[in-house]
C-alpha cells in the first residue's frame, strides 16, 4: 500500500468538493484554522473505539443520531440541549430492551457539509448551484448565496467549539440523570401514546427503585447522572479536515480532531477517491455508509484500506438501502465480511433509502418505512447468524413536520406547517423516541442471539 501524508488525498480524484474561486482566500482560512484548538482529543476517540469494539462483540450498542445539516441560522442551545435529550430517552428505552450499554455518539458539533445528488437545481425557471451546507455555501437561492465562501468555516468551527462545550456540560453536569430521563419518557408515554409503552418503563421503574433500596442513586453513584458522549460527521469538506487533524504527542499517529468518529458517505467511497484515501491515514473510528451499489468484493477491499489490522471498533459499516431492499442487498454483504472474520460494526441507516416526494412537494419519508428498515434489519442479522449492532439516524428534538406518519399521524398536508431542515427530513422528537420504542422488541431479541453467538463462540 502506498505511504501515507496528511495531503496524499490531493492527488486522488475527489468528489463532491466545492470549488473555491478565491483559492488564496481559501488557503488563508485554512492556515488559520490550522492553528485553532483540536475539537476533541485523541485520548476521547481511543475511547470511543474502545467502546465500539465492545458493539463488534455484542456486549453494547450504538446509537448514532442527529441533524441531516446543521445550520447557522437554527444553532440555539435550547436546539442542542432537546437532541441531546431525545437521544438519552432512547438510550434508557435500548438499554433497558437490550440489557447492554448504548454507545451514544451525536451527527453534531460539525455536520454542515452534504453530497447532492445534483450540482444544480431550478427554481421558477432559474438555475443555480446546488446548497451544499452552512459551511460552503448559503440557502437562499441567489447567485451571490450559492457562490463557496472559505470564511464560512470560521462560523463553522466557532459554532462546533460551542456546541461541544454545552454538551460536554450537559453530559458531565448533572442534566443526563437517569432518574430525570426516566420521568422525560414517562411524561411522553403518558401524553403522547396513552400508556403505551408503560410495560418497558414499569421495568425502568423496577430496576432505578432496587437500586434505590440498595443505597445505589444519582446523589451518591456519578454514573448514575454523566454519560460519555461523543460527536460525528460525514468527512466531506476534505480540505477543512486536513486543516484540523493533528499529530497526538503521546503516540506519534494523526487524528482528525474535528470529531471523535468521521464517516465517508455512499457517493465518495471510491476505493481510489480522495475520501477514502484521506480517511486510511487518521486513527479516528470510522463509519462507512452501505447503499444498493455496493458489491462484496469492494466492500472487502474498503475495509481491508481503511482498516489493514482488522481492529475491532475501528470500522462501523452503516447500512442504507430502503426498507423493501434490505433482504436483496444486506445479505451477500453479511456473508462476505463474515467468511473473511473482519471485526466490524454493523449499523443501520433506515433514513437514506426510504425519501420520497409528498404531492405537496415537500421531500419527507414514511415514519412506516424507516420502522420496516430497522426491523428488516435484525431480521436479516438473526437470519446470517450474526450481530445487530446499531441504529443511525437523522433527527431533532424539535417539534417539526418533516416525516409522515408516527404516534402523531403527520400528513403529507401537515409538512408545510413546521418543515424546518435545511436539506434532508428529520424525525422529530417524538417520532425519534416512538422509534426507540417500537423496535424494542428486535432489540431484545438480538441481544439474546447475540449472547449465544457469543457464548458459542468461546
């Protein structure tokens, strides 16, 4: 394989890279940025692959969720702080179906860049380039908004540091209390789905009350009110993620310090791209993203570059495909990277593959057909012998009106009344816990499965 160098990508051909036309301008911002603090630490990602290394043996499970975009004009705390909660309410309501620990990481703190699918789109007759994220370039649709803009990712980078500073509070500081969680999904099933899912949180009850005799609470276990939360992003801007990884001191390797784990995208993971190549060199976990074009033989391939040594929690493969092409796709991938015992990650994106276009317009997806992928999921894994290990998905704590369907019945009229994404539909909070919920059940049982795998195994 050839050697490895922080710019080495440069001379691979890259997709989906905006083209400055100010390139003295761009190359100032990112010798500045250069200089800037590490977002995170390398100490911080270790510890995430070390946790995701526990998901490839079947003894914890990842979550992964967050906005599809993030934007400039939406970053609020009160937005941070609600996605950071509805991700702790799904946390408890896995963990508790799971008996496992669920690894927590968030698509915050730095997801602003998207891949379109075209590099135009039209208006009324008017043809512009496409948005491609806060960081690149604006929403409005004017020719001066959609000209790339390098001094955006000084508002990029300054809206990242503070992001992760109200999360790290708001893990470390007291708001992640399990007792508190608990009565945030007790408020939801009592006033959203009438009782519901009461069987689940009854169980939660049982457990917080015995530990609770036990002497064992928040006030006196730190455990009980701090969690590890870890931030990601697809690595797509490639030329701000050279600017931000950095050589760790203590063991002389790189590290892309603008997130804990960075994932290539469907559309950039050419084995001979520039995205793939860039993403070999760093010692961040990495996330694949799995469509329909996928074949077994490359995908081998990717995770014998992106991960020669075979480390366990170094690679995360994010399966996106639709929910009635799971059983045609999900397969043939499981087997192979079976039959060569690659230690990996599996996920699942039930968010990519099921977008349509409403009558009214609007792009959104069927609450129905993101609960069909999840579940079609376990079910391939169960059927392959095999274990499945996450769940990643695009969405908010806010109350919008972005997908249809769910405990709330959203209709395709009814997205026009709070659509607020800057690119992709996101589940809202409710719909993201409802999700939790329903596939409780799946969750269950792959964790008994995947005991016995394990217990076979040694």
């Amino acid at each position: 394989m050839k050697k490895w160098n922080l710019n080495s990508w440069t001379k691979y051909p890259a997709k989906h890279l905006p083209v400055y036309q100010d390139k003295k301008e761009l190359d100032l911002v990112l010798s500045k940025v250069k200089k800037y603090p590490p977002l995170v630490f390398a100490g911080e990602t270790r510890s995430l692959k070390k946790a995701l290394a526990d998901v490839v043996q079947g003894k914890a499970f990842l979550l992964q969720g967050g906005d599809c975009a993030e934007s400039f004009a939406e970053f609020h705390p009160d937005n941070i702080r609600d996605t950071f909660k509805v991700i702790l309410q799904m946390s408890l309501v896995l963990t508790a179906s799971a008996s496992v620990p669920v690894v927590k990481v968030g698509r915050i703190a730095g997801q602003f860049s998207k891949p379109r699918s075209a590099p135009t789109e039209k208006k009324e007759g008017k043809e512009l380039p496409s948005y491609l994220g806060d960081n690149i370039n604006g929403m409005e649709f004017s020719e001066k908004a959609r000209i790339p803009d390098a001094k955006r990712l000084f508002r990029a980078y300054s809206q990242s540091a503070s992001t992760l500073n109200l999360l790290r509070a708001f893990s470390q500081g007291g708001f992640a209390d399990l007792r508190q969680v608990h009565l945030w999904n007790l408020g939801f099933i009592k006033d959203k789905t009438k009782g519901k899912y009461k069987e689940i949180e009854d169980k939660i009850s049982d457990a917080l009350a015995f530990m609770e005799s036990c002497g064992i609470n928040s006030d006196n276990n730190r455990r009980l009110r701090t969690v590890n939360f870890y931030t990601s992003h697809e690595a797509l801007l490639l030329p701000f993620e050279e600017a931000m990884t950095r050589v760790d001191s203590t063991t002389g390797e790189y590290h892309d310090t603008s997130a804990h784990l960075v994932w290539i995208g469907d559309r950039t993971r050419q084995l001979d791209g520039a995205h793939v190549e860039f993403c070999r060199g760093i010692k961040n976990p990495l996330g694949l993203k799995c469509g329909p074009t996928l074949k077994p033989d490359e995908l081998i391939k990717l995770c014998n570059t992106l991960n020669p040594e075979n480390d366990p929690g170094r690679l995360t493969l994010i399966s996106r495909f639709g929910a009635d092409n799971v059983e045609k796709f999900l397969p043939k991938l499981i087997k192979t990277i079976k039959k060569e015992g690659l230690n990996v990650v599996w996920s699942c994106d039930p968010m990519h593959g099921n977008t349509i276009k409403a009558a009214t317009g609007f792009k959104t997806r069927p609450f129905d057909s993101v609960l069909k992928e999840v579940q079609n999921f376990f079910a391939v894994h169960q059927t392959e012998g095999t274990y499945a290990g996450g769940l990643h998905v695009e969405m908010t704590g806010q109350d919008v009106t972005e997908c249809t369907g769910g405990a709330q019945k959203i209709s395709e009229n009814e997205l026009s009344s709070r659509y607020r994404t800057h690119c992709d539909p996101r589940l809202n909070a409710d719909q993201a816990l409802e999700l939790a919920f329903l596939i409780s059940e799946e969750i269950k049982k792959n964790s008994k499965y995947s005991k016995k795998i394990i217990q076979a195994a040694s």
